[in-house]
C-alpha cells in the first residue's frame, strides 16, 4: 500500500472514485494489503503484523476494502509464521512462488501444489490457511501459461516493437491474434493450459498475466486484453474443447475452486486433509533455504546489509517502547492539556511505523536493493529512531510527575543515552560528566512485561564516581576502561559504569551518577590484565595492571568459567559449577565466494584467519568480568576484534548467558568476495541437526545433508539457533539482528556475521554489496543442561521449543532497556526525589509476552466516539521446553497457564469494552480467524486464556479509576513503584 498510498496522495477525486467502485464492484482486487510484500526470512513478526496492519488499515480507511487473500510472489522463500499470521488476520488463501525447484517438482508430480498449511503445533486444525503454490521457475508471463516458456512468451502481447519489454529470447515472438490465426494461436495457448492443469488437482486453473513494472500505459493494457479476449472468444464458442476462458481476480479464482471442492472429492487414500475444505493436503514446516537453478542457493541475503538488519530491530524495539508510553500518558492523563505531548507526536509515530514497515520489503531489510535506495532506507529509519528518542525523553517526564503539561515543543530535559550522529552510524553512548558536587540523572524504561533485575552500563568522563538509587541509597557499582578498536589506542579516555538495576514492568526508574557523596563508596575500579606485543599500551588510571601469565586466562561468576587461549585471543572452553563441562573453541574465518547480494556461493570451507600475537585485556570487577581482543591476522588490518563479557549481581538472568560482542570492519579491497563467520566448535553430539528461529516466533529444525552444497545447508537466524545432543546438553546463541546460521559438522555451529561480494549474482540487483559499514554483533550464548527426559533430535522430526530461560535470555536481549540522561546534572546539596513509575498490578507470567500496547489511531484520539476503544494489547503465550526449566522458574511468579484479568491488569486504569480482535485490528468475528471458542469470550470478566504459541488481540478503553479536577490545581494518579499510587500535582 506505500505505493498506493502516494498515487492517491496526487490523485483527483473523480480518479479516487473510479478507483474505489473498481475495488467494490470486484473488477479491481487489492491482495495482501500490507504496506509492502514482506520478505519472510529475516523479518521478525513484530515487523511483519505492524507491516500488514498499516497497510490493511490504510487501506480499509481510504477505500473500505479489507483483502482476504494473499500475494506474495516475490520473496525468497516462505516462512509458516507468516500463514499464522495471515490466518489471524482473517485471510483465506495464500499465493506464493519462489520454493526450491525440486521441492516443486516432488509437489507437481503427487498434485500437492495446493495445500493447506497448518502449523507444527498445531493439534486442532485452527492454523489452517489455503494455499496455491505456483509451479514454475518465475511468475512472468513465459512461466505462467504452461511448462514451456518459449510457447507462453509468445501469448505475452506487450512484447512487440511497440513497447520497450524486449523480445522474446526464445526467437518465437509474439503476434497480434486476428480471425486468420486466433484457431492456431487458441489451441497452442489451450495446450499449454491443459499440460500446466495436470499438475493440479481441480479442473479449475489459475493463469496469472503480469510482470514487474507492467502496465505502465493505457496501449500496454488494451493490447494484451483484445488479444487474450479474442482467444477466450474462441475457446468459449467451441463446445468440444470444454473449456470456459475468462478475465478474473485471484478472489474469483479462490471462489471457484472451493465451489469446484465443495461438488467433488479429490482427496487421496490415507491423505491427512483439512476440516475446511476437502481435497487437498495438509503440510507443516518453512521453505528454506530457495534455490531457483542447480546449485544456486539464495542464502547470502540471510547476510547482505547486516548493519541495516540491526538498525531495523533497533527501530522496532524503540516504536514498541514508544507506543507503549503514548498508551500510558494518554490512560492515564486523558485530558486535554495531557493530550498535547501524545497527539502532537502521533503522526511522528505513524511515520516510524511506516518506515519500519517499508524496510520489511522483499528488497529492504534482506540488503538486495541497490546503494541509492539502502541510503533511503536507511535515512528514513535514522530519522524515525530520532524522533522516537525525543518523544520517549518527553514522555518519560510526564510519567514521573517532573512536568504534566508538556507539549511536543517544549524541550525535554532527558536525552538518550546513546547517540547516532547520521543514519549508518554506530551509536555512542553519551559520557556524563560528573563534576563534583553533582548527581546526573538517569532514568532507565523496561519495555518488558516482567520486573527486570539487570546488570546495566552507562560511560562517564571522570572515575570517581559512587551510584545512588531512586531514594539515594548507595548501590554497588564498578568503574572500567571504555574500549575501542584501534590497534594502537585501545582505551578511549573514558570509563563505563556498572551496576545492578531494578525496574519495575512496563516501567521507570531512576538513578544518580553521583561525584562526592558521602557515606557511599566509589565505584570499584576492575582489575586489569594485558597480553600484547606492544609497549605503547599504557595502564589508565586509576586501574591496577598486571601481564597475563600463561598461556590460557580464565574469569568466572557464581555460574561459570571461561577459558581462553591467551595468544589467540579466543574462548576454548566453558565449565558449569553444576559439574558440566563443555568444549567452545571459538573460530573465527573467511570464506572466499562469487556470490552476490542473494547468493552464497563458496570456494571450499571457511579459512581460520586468526593467529598467534595480538592484544589481549581482562577486566574483572564484582559486577562484569570481560576478555576483550584485538587478534593478529592474516590482514594487515585486523577485520575483526572482539569482547566476550559475564555478569554478576545475583537474581538475574545475565548471571547465566556469556555475552559475545564482535566490533566488524569489513572494508576496503582486501575483503572484495570474502564473507565473515564465527564458528563456534562444541563436544555436542548434535548429528549436524540443529534449530533456527522462523522470524522470532517458532522454532525449525535444520539438518544438515552431504547431497547439496555448503550454502543450501545455510539457513535464516533471526534471533536464535540453537543444537541439542542425545544427552540433553544444549548450546544456544541468541542474536540482536537477522543472521544466517549452519552446522556444518558435528558439534559445530557458524553463524556468519558480514559479506563483501564485488560482483552481481545476475538476480535483478544490477550490482554487488561493497557498501559496508563498520558495525557490532552481539550474541548471548547459553549452555544448558536438561534436567527431565528430553526429545532426541535425531528421531523427532518436529521443531524443539528454547527453555523458559532462554526466552527470557531472548527477551532481555531484543528488548533492552532505554536509558536517558539527564541534561543538567543537580547538586548534592538539593536533593530532588525522582519517582518511580510501575503501571502493571502484578508482572504477567514469565511466558507471556506484550507484543504491542498501542493506539493505533492517536492523532485522532479525542475525536473517536466515547467508550468505543481506543487501546490494543497483543498478547503471545510462549511454547517452552520445560525439560530445561530450574534456572527461569526459581524467577518466576506465575505462569499462563491460569487466565490472566484484563481488567485487573494496570494499577489505577479502569479497562472497559474489552473485545478481541484480528491481529490486523479489522475483525471482531473471532470465528472466521481460526481461534478455539474462549478468544472471543473476554467481554464481562476480563479473564483471557491463551494456548501456547498463539498472539491474541484485544481492544480495550482505558480510563483512571480516579481523577479530580480543582480551580489552579491539576491533579492526576499515576502509578509508582514505591506504594503502588501517588497523587501528583502540579500548579497549573
């Protein structure tokens, strides 16, 4: 819809008009809907259902049409998250394309290119959506007719020397059809038709007649149509071909078939079907990785841009956040002078939607789209996350009861604690100054639905600095050097301090930098030891230094010991306290292809490009203890360098994770056709099967085959991939971006972290991808070992679920919490209390994720008619393994397995008119969106019960249960951490 949406922008009424009877006579049909056609390997579903919903709301807005078949024709592969999603919007039916040409073959030859697709967990038949697979190598109109595109390339009528197309390159061209060769011409097409319907079940065909970039003229049209009508013309008036041709939407198409379904059986013996319509199959699992031709395996756009694929899941982790404190200020002020900041923001919100939904494009956040146009995206996101930042820093004011009525021009008196200087940027994190007899702010927001206990980090430009909590109670902190990758200056000037935070749900809290407090003790200083050849690495103040003794260092927590090689630089093994122990030995290569932006396509293995005499530095402190890297390689300049950090603290999750940050500068010549990967080499007995994410929602298992090549056993990793051995030890890397991931050998996972190819891959980009940018990964690994019987990997065929502690681990990871600082730091001596602000009664259970908590019309909020609601929260139940559960439970409240009130939900909000919805917020007819009956439910009790797996939508109005309005005196109840309600007022 981003291009419709301009086209209407400019068009005239009387266009607008013709436009919109087209759609509602049926003679126009708008398919999918979504902002864009999103790709379905990289995109997260938080991406994906923001995508669809702005695209189908606009739409059902503009035109009144709301689209209930799908069309994606286009991307690289398919993900079944993307037919859950779907069914929970209300659509019917799926188009999809591009699947591996074999896989198309083995479906064409049993007649399975129509199914239905239910999910792997699916026990009760309510994920099940219809699907057409097209069966050939393209959707042009030289494979759509039939198996022969020689014969079809003639029927495509623009590609004559009236238009600019080309001919066709299969020197049979096409010619204008007339009554002395439509016969001829009809049978040659009607041949085509009936060879390509051999292939389906039904005697119903859909013949699709289009391109990229077609019909771009009035002549383009009416050429192909008289041509095609006077062939239909013909076939129609000739009995004995009994055959009926016509003109028809894809929702015509659907129609018939299911009619044709409805009169005729066409199931197949001991066929597993559906429940809603007989005759075809039922299939579960993903369609990765595609291969369109031999060996050409398109799994190098898993990779392609990944500095962008980070700055994409940056965007949608600051739109959740911002959306979630647009919902609270407008709950719980819901007054006109409150309503100022909000509305005054929602259209900056709108545009960050829509620029984070444009960059799920099938060419946007897989890193295919050409330099000029990466820039665009790129600029757009940038500029969003700015206005994002600025927005939560007013919004964070209000809700700690600093200033009520703030409007979207006053200036915020909080920045963001990290910084982007322009849109291809590393962000930097902001140095608080500390002079002494000062406190700095800084107030920190959990996005997450439970209370997070976190080790957090911010820098300062003086060491000598004590942290105070909310009430100025002295808490444990601990002063390092910050680090940089330069070969010769690898310390910045500046120190990072940590210290164990404690934010409430969905919340705020505050805390002091503070120079000169008396009564508290400084921040520790970490100790530091070297290994490096240089003699120019001198020790910081004020840090006590040694030299590393040896040839392996070790630091360890309450949990853990790592164990690296000192000369290397790389981590080699790791031992649980639980009495585990584990082989890592960390790896880091090259390979060397001829791919392009698409494809990955290697000469041999990956090479090992680490050696002997680099930079090493330990830091160890109480709270963080890290081993950080600057390796000798084969390059004059290193590509890579690299952290590898464990925490500290007690009661948190951090305690259990080694955190991986890889600093990567794939740049310049020497790096032309070479692309980046760690590999981590384990002693578990994985059989070369391991498990990758589909887009942050659900698990697939990957397996690892000899019979196709290195790159077709590359598969997409979002955000988790992890391997599992018969005696139930499981290794996991959890990711912030979209990578791709392979076990190429027993024991071993690799994940590649950038590629730099000179060449195009001759798929329709035009160029190669040397546009890199200097960037960080970061990784949070998790070892675990299980503590009940388990599913052996090799004999399950179905998809394993994360433990409840690696979801949390996956959580923390792609929800951080924001920090903001403040601009004027205040003096010792005047001690002003910030609040706290805790919105939720209780933090939901630990497998119960807030996807979204929004408005999704806030620039039109006072207009809506009272009591009708103006709220969305999207639920998910996460599927857990709880084979793996001791750690996460002993943290836990509750779980959701009993009924969770809605209306109980929120301190001090009265929730009313609760109604469940579409996950695109257009449907409140639950029936037709596949849910078990309780979904719709929800009205009188609030009580909502959500089956694992499954994301559910309510709409809800939210009002304060208490307000009070006095002549020069505003009052409002917000919610804080400390006694759960506090009056704040405000001169007005």
């Amino acid at each position: 819809m981003s291009y419709l949406e301009r086209w209407w922008r400019d068009a005239s009424d009387d266009r607008r008009e013709s436009f919109t009877n087209l759609v509602k006579n049926g003679q126009l049909e708008i398919v999918g809907g979504g902002w864009v056609m999103n790709d379905e390997a990289n995109s997260h579903y938080f991406a994906i259902i923001e995508q669809m919903t702005e695209g189908n709301t606009w739409l059902n807005d503009t035109i009144g049409f709301v689209p209930k078949n799908s069309w994606a024709i286009d991307p690289f592969g398919y993900s079944p998250t993307m037919a859950y999603l779907l069914r929970r919007m209300g659509f019917e039916n799926m188009l999809i394309q591009r699947t591996h040409y074999e896989l198309k073959k083995e479906l064409a030859w049993n007649k399975n290119l129509e199914y239905f697709w239910r999910q792997s967990w699916d026990a009760e038949e309510t994920t099940d959506i219809f699907v057409h697979m097209m069966p050939f190598y393209s959707y042009d109109i030289p494979h759509t007719c039939g198996p022969e595109p020689a014969v079809c390339c003639q029927f495509d009528f623009a590609r004559t020397r009236r238009f600019f197309y080309g001919l066709c390159p299969w020197e049979k061209h096409p010619v204008e059809t007339n009554q002395e060769n439509v016969q001829e011409r009809a049978l040659k097409l009607l041949d085509q038709y009936r060879k390509k319907s051999t292939l389906f079940r039904t005697n119903t065909l859909l013949v699709p007649l289009g391109d990229d970039f077609r019909y771009v003229s009035i002549d383009e049209a009416e050429v192909q149509f008289t041509n095609y009508q006077m062939i239909f013309d013909y076939i129609n008036s000739n009995s004995s071909l009994n055959t009926e041709a016509k003109f028809g939407t894809l929702d015509g198409y659907f129609q018939a078939l299911r009619d044709e379904a409805d009169r005729i059986n066409y199931s197949l013996p001991r066929e597993i079907g559906s429940g809603q319509v007989g005759g075809f199959p039922s299939l579960s699992g993903d369609f990765f990785t595609y291969a369109d031709r031999q060996q050409d395996y398109w799994s190098g756009y898993y990779v392609s841009r990944p500095f962008f694929k980070a700055v994409d899941r940056v965007l949608e982790q600051t739109l959740r956040a911002s959306e979630m404190l647009m919902a609270f200020l407008l709950s719980y002020c819901q007054r006109p002078q409150c309503e100022r900041l909000p509305t005054g923001y929602a259209y900056k919100l709108t545009a960050a939607r829509r620029n984070l939904a444009l960059f799920q494009h099938h060419d946007g956040v897989t890193g295919t789209a050409k330099d000029h146009v990466v820039m665009d995206y790129g600029t757009r996101m940038h500029t969003s996350l700015q206005d994002l930042q600025i927005f939560m820093s007013k919004a964070i004011e209000v809700l700690l009861g600093i200033r009520q009525e703030k409007s979207d021009h006053t200036p915020a008196q909080f920045d963001p604690e990290q910084i982007r200087s322009k849109y291809d940027a590393l962000p930097l994190h902001r140095a608080i100054s500390a002079r002494e007899g000062t406190a700095q702010s800084v107030v920190l927001f959990n996005p997450l639905e439970q209370t997070r206990e976190e080790v957090v980090m911010v820098v300062v430009n003086r060491p000598e600095v004590t942290v105070l909590d909310s009430n100025w109670t002295c808490v444990q902190s601990q002063v390092s050097p910050e680090l940089q990758h330069n070969k010769s200056k690898i310390f910045t000037g500046r120190h990072r301090i940590h210290w164990k935070a404690s934010v409430p749900a969905m919340g705020l809290r505050t805390y002091y930098i503070v120079n000169g407090f008396v009564g508290c003790e400084k921040a520790t200083p970490a100790k530091l030891k070297f290994f490096s050849n240089l003699s120019s690495i001198q020790c910081p103040t004020p840090y006590a230094c040694l030299e590393v003794e040896g040839d392996v260092v070790e630091i360890e927590n309450l949990h853990q010991i790592l164990t690296f090689d000192v000369k290397q630089g790389l981590l080699q093994k790791v031992v649980l306290k639980n009495g585990h122990q584990h082989v890592v030995a960390e790896e880091i290569g090259l390979y060397s292809s001829s791919g392009g932006a698409y494809l990955f396509v290697p000469y041999g293995d990956a090479q090992p490009i680490i050696e002997s005499g680099g930079h090493l530095l330990i830091s160890e402190g109480p709270l963080m203890q890290e081993v950080y890297s600057y390796p000798n390689t084969t390059y004059e300049k290193t590509p890579i360098s690299h952290s590898t950090r464990i925490y500290s603290g007690g009661n948190t999750v951090q305690e259990f994770l080694i955190e991986k940050e890889y600093h990567v500068e794939l740049l310049g010549k020497y790096f032309n056709d070479r692309e980046l990967i760690v590999r981590y080499k384990t002693d578990i007995g994985n059989k070369r099967i391991f498990y990758s994410d589909l887009n942050g929602f659900q698990m697939s298992r990957r397996e690892t085959y000899d019979k196709i090549p290195l790159q077709g056993n590359y598969y997409p990793m979002p955000s988790l991939a992890f391997m599992q051995g018969s005696n139930g030890q499981r290794f996991s890397v959890h990711s912030r971006q979209s990578l791709g991931a392979a076990s190429l050998k027993e024991g071993w996972l690799e994940i590649m972290l950038d590629r730099r190819l000179v060449t195009d891959d001759g798929r329709g980009l035009g160029q190669g991808v040397i546009d890199n940018r200097v960037m960080n990964v970061v990784f949070h690994i998790l070892l675990e070992s299980n503590i009940s019987s388990t599913s052996n990997p090799v004999s399950n065929p179905l998809p394993l679920s994360p433990s409840l502690l690696s979801h949390c681990v996956g959580a923390h990871l792609n929800y951080p919490l924001h920090a903001f600082v403040a601009k004027k730091p205040q003096y010792i001596s005047v001690r002003k209390h910030l609040r706290s602000f805790s919105p939720l009664a209780a933090p939901l259970p630990c497998d119960l994720h807030i996807v979204s908590f929004k408005v999704p019309r806030s620039s039109k909020y006072s207009q809506q008619q009272l009591g009708d609601p103006r709220f969305v929260l999207v639920l998910h139940r996460r599927s857990w393994d709880s084979s793996y559960s001791r750690e996460a439970r002993s943290q836990c409240s509750s779980m959701a397995d009993e009924p969770v009130n809605l209306f109980s939900m929120f301190k001090g909000l009265a929730v009313m008119n609760a109604r469940a919805t579409s996950l695109n917020l257009l449907h409140e007819d639950t029936d037709m969106l596949g849910y078990t009956e309780q979904f719709g439910d929800v009205t009188r009790e609030g009580r909502v019960t959500i089956p694992p797996m499954e994301i559910q939508a309510y709409k809800l109005e939210l009002s304060p249960r208490q307000q009070m309005q006095r002549a020069g005196l505003i009052t409002s109840f917000l919610p804080t951490a400390a006694d759960g309600m506090e009056l704040v007022a405000k001169e007005s």
